[in-house]
C-alpha cells in the first residue's frame, strides 16, 4: 500500500526523558481508529471463529550503524519471532518471513529521536503487502512503537528471551489500544494534573491524538473526551479500550505485578468501586513475567482486523512445514573429540526435516558468549576457513524455516584442532564412495565402493555416534571396485561413521544399521 507523506507542521513529540537503559515502554500513542470503533459498536459481529490459521507474511528489518556495526544477532530474531507466535497462537494468527532479514546500514534511524523521524525513515524502507518491523538500538527512548502511517519500531534492548513488547506492538498495528486508553497522559493529557489512585477517578479524562491517525497530515492541536472505563461492566463498549473482557485499568507507567498477576496499585472507578489492573494481558503495561495473553474481544478484533483492514498481509499458507523443536542432531564432521587442522575445513550434519536454514556457531567457550565462527547457511554443510591452532572448540546448530523458528540448538558437540603443519590433510566427505545397502540390516555385511581414481591400499575404522572405535581395517580404493567390510556383520542397531584414510585424507560417510 503505498503511503503519501504530506507537509507538516505541528507534530507533538511523544518521546520521554529516559535513558537507553531504562525505556519507555511503549511509544505508540493513544489512538482508536474509526474502523474499530464501528467494529466494537456491534458487539454480536465481533465474534469471530478462531478455527481457521490466519498466515501473515512478515518483514524483518535488522537496522544498524553506517558501518555495519551493532545489529541484533539472528539467533535473537529467531527466538523472538517464535515468541511473538506463541503469544498469538491462542487467535490462531500465525506470521512468517516471506524472504530473509533485511540489514540496513543507517545510523541516525539506529538511534533516531523522535517517533516521527522514525517514520519517514520506515516509508523509505517499507516492504509492500507485509507488516513491517524494524529493530534499532533506540526507536525514541521506547522500547517500541506503531505507527498506523508507517510500522513498527522495535528496541533491541526488549527483544529478549520472554519478551512481549513485539507481540504488544503487533496488536496495536491489528488496531487494538492500551486497556488504559485514555490514561496515557494522566487525567488532563499531558500529565500537568496527577491523580491520587486512593480517590474515585473522574469520569472522564483528556487525550490527545494529534500525532496518531490512520496517515501523517497536517493538524492543530487535537483533545478528546474519553469516559473512565467503570468496574460493573455498564459503559465497557464506549469507556477505556471498548472491550468488554478487559477490565478497568489506569495505569499508563511500567508495573510489576504481584503474586495474583495483578497491579500492586489499588485503584478507585468513579463509582468508587476499588480494583486492580490485570497484569496477565500483554496490551497492559505489566511486567513480561505476568504478560501473557489477548482477551477473547480482543483477539476477535485482531483477526477482523487482518481480514477487513489489512487482507494484502494475508496469505493463503505458510511457504514451509515446522521444523522439529525435539530434532535429533547427528553430526557428519568432525564427529565428537575428533582432532581436525585448523584449515578448510567442511563442517556436516545430518539435514533436519522440513529445516531450510542452519544458524551454525562454534565457540571456545561452551556458553557460547563468544563466537569464532557464526553463520546462516541453507545447506547441512559448512565451509570453515581458518581456526586457532592447538585449541579446544564447542559448535551447535539451530535448524529453522522462514515459518518455524523455534527449534532451538542442537546438543553441544565438541572438536580439537592440532598445529597447522600437521602432516594431516583436511577431513573431507567422500563423494566417490558410496555405501550400500543403506540402511544395512543388522547381522549383514557393509559394501562400499569407490568410483574415484585408483588409490590402492587404505586403512578404514568405523566409529559410534560418540567417537568410540568399533572396527577397524584395509581396504582396496581401485576404481568402480565393490569392497567387503569384513566384520561389519557385528555391527548392532544404530548410527555409525565409516572413516577411510588414505595418506593424509580422511574421508567419512555415514551408516546406519537397522534390526
């Protein structure tokens, strides 16, 4: 949908005096569209059924410094897009990339002022037909923002394991407002008249959406009249965020909720009727420990939101079937302790059903805070040019799809490397060595053979899924040669790896023996 940016001349500023480190939550400004509020006016054909998949296609925006420096890692855009699917599993709205991260080079939209700055830069980067995200280090003092003429902002700081910030802005761009809408400045707008929660709310507060409609024009200052949502259900549909399963909330700061789920602070409705907020909704300004959830209404909204307002995002599958989250990893090379040069090496694994993509890591440390290798390939291989000599490596691969991402990293493999002068030649897959049958029954001997020049004599060993030695060899590499591997009759039900040397090459295949 293309997006027309008009003159501007009064924009108020939303953003707050806070540190990088200690954010705004939300920057996205009190607003309710005219299309939600002719949906909630009609409460019967807000029901919506939850029984059918809503596909909606994502694009991921990984926004950086003009030197290239300081993106959020793949690994955590990866956990936050299973997250963000997980909290919207419940409506049954489900969002994947139709294509890959996209990286900007940009650092005045890395570190951007104001909401507004914001968004002209998003109309220049927006992708048509998608809901767009953009993670940056600060999106204006907020932990993110949506803006109804633009997209999404999101701060890398909230992205985080068990984050719901994106999940919150992504419901704002499906229409939804704060449960406290209304209260976002206080009573009078612009927080110049605080409010003693002991005493009964008024019944109505002020609240400004000069900023925050369906497309940037040029405004004057703009008030509205909101009622005070009231505890007994009698104005829920014109009152606060206009559902009626979420109750009266009006707190419009960060809180931590207690052991109930709930706000510590206790409120006042102007019938002075005390309560507290509900910390379990991810629309509130509750703490992610407590966030957790749409309401009903408002998950009906959401998908008649996507269905009437934005059908362009939808579409009518997933390009990929989910990957495994309890996939069995079986690396190829180099197998468990295995000593390998630190040169040229190729890294291989088993593929992962349904997988496209493999985020591989190898690190000194088996915590991984620190990588010496990282990298998104889309094959079950990978090619390791340079390693440290003389040292011990962990490595781990994350499998994944642009629609399942929430397989997490295989289990933790480890390898040596020996001095680079090593009279060893880098270990390799064997491409001219085939073995049959495949899967071998058990109680019957493995064939391979070679279909390469003429090598001669070879030593061959074959070893467990762990690295233990269970047989060992000669073999006759002549060219198109069928050859016995005596012994391998006593081979039991499992995964094993047939290693053939020849010089100083070793060249691995997989076999694997059934009852």
């Amino acid at each position: 949908m293309h997006k027309s940016i008009f003159t501007l001349l009064v924009f108020f500023s939303f953003c707050f005096s806070i540190t990088a480190q200690n954010p705004f939550p939300c920057g996205t400004q009190p607003y309710k569209s005219e299309w939600l509020k002719s949906f909630q006016s009609n409460p019967e054909a807000a029901k919506t059924v939850l029984d059918s998949t809503l596909y909606v296609t994502m694009t991921v925006h990984n926004v950086g410094s003009d030197d290239g420096s300081g993106y959020l890692s793949y690994n955590t855009i990866l956990n936050a897009l299973c997250i963000l699917n997980e909290d919207f599993a419940p409506a049954n709205i489900q969002f994947f990339l139709e294509e890959d991260v996209r990286y900007i080079n940009n650092t005045a939209f890395n570190q951007h002022d104001s909401v507004l700055d914001g968004g002209l830069f998003m109309l220049q980067y927006d992708i048509e037909n998608t809901i767009n995200t953009y993670f940056v280090t600060d999106p204006a003092g907020n932990c993110g923002y949506n803006l109804p003429w633009a997209s999404i902002g999101m701060n890398k700081g909230c992205s985080g394991a068990q984050s719901h910030t994106w999940a919150h802005e992504v419901g704002h761009n499906l229409s939804l407002p704060h449960p406290f809408y209304g209260w976002e400045g206080g009573v009078s707008w612009d927080n110049s008249v605080p409010h003693n929660f002991f005493n009964p709310a008024p019944r109505t507060v002020l609240n400004n959406y000069t900023s925050f409609k369906d497309s940037l024009i040029l405004d004057t200052l703009i008030i509205d009249t909101i009622l005070v949502e009231l505890v007994e259900r009698t104005n829920c549909l014109i009152a606060g965020d206009g559902f009626c399963d979420t109750y009266p909330d009006y707190i419009s700061s960060r809180w931590n909720c207690n052991t109930d789920g709930e706000s510590p602070t206790l409120q006042t409705d102007p019938d002075g009727v005390e309560f507290r907020s509900d910390g379990t909704l991810i629309m509130s300004y509750s703490d992610d420990r407590c966030a957790n959830r749409f309401s009903e209404d408002q998950m009906a909204a959401m998908r008649a939101s996507l269905l009437m307002e934005k059908p362009e995002v939808l579409r009518n599958e997933p390009p990929d079937l989910p990957v495994d989250p309890a996939f069995v990893f079986s690396p190829v090379f180099p197998q468990p302790g295995e000593v390998i040069i630190p040169e040229n090496n190729t890294f291989q694994w088993d593929a992962v059903d349904n997988a496209t993509h493999y985020l591989i890591q190898i690190s000194r440390l088996p915590s991984f805070a620190v990588n010496e290798f990282e990298e998104i390939v889309n094959t079950n291989s990978a090619q390791i040019e340079n390693l440290r000599s003389n040292t011990k490596f962990f490595w781990r691969v994350r499998p994944f799809n642009f629609t399942s991402t929430c397989a997490n990293f295989s289990s933790l493999q480890n390898f040596e490397t020996s001095e680079p002068t090593s009279i060893q030649t880098p270990s390799k897959i064997a491409e001219d060595l085939t073995v049959f049958p495949s899967p071998t029954p058990e109680g019957q001997q493995i064939f391979v053979k070679w279909t390469g020049i003429d090598l001669g004599q070879s030593n061959f060993e074959i070893t467990d899924l762990i690295g233990r030695q269970v047989l060992t060899g000669n073999v006759d590499l002549t060219s198109n040669r069928v050859i016995q591997i005596k012994g391998s009759e006593g081979l039991h039900q499992g995964v094993y790896f047939l290693k053939v040397q020849h010089k100083n090459t070793w060249m691995i295949k997989r076999v694997m023996v059934n009852n």
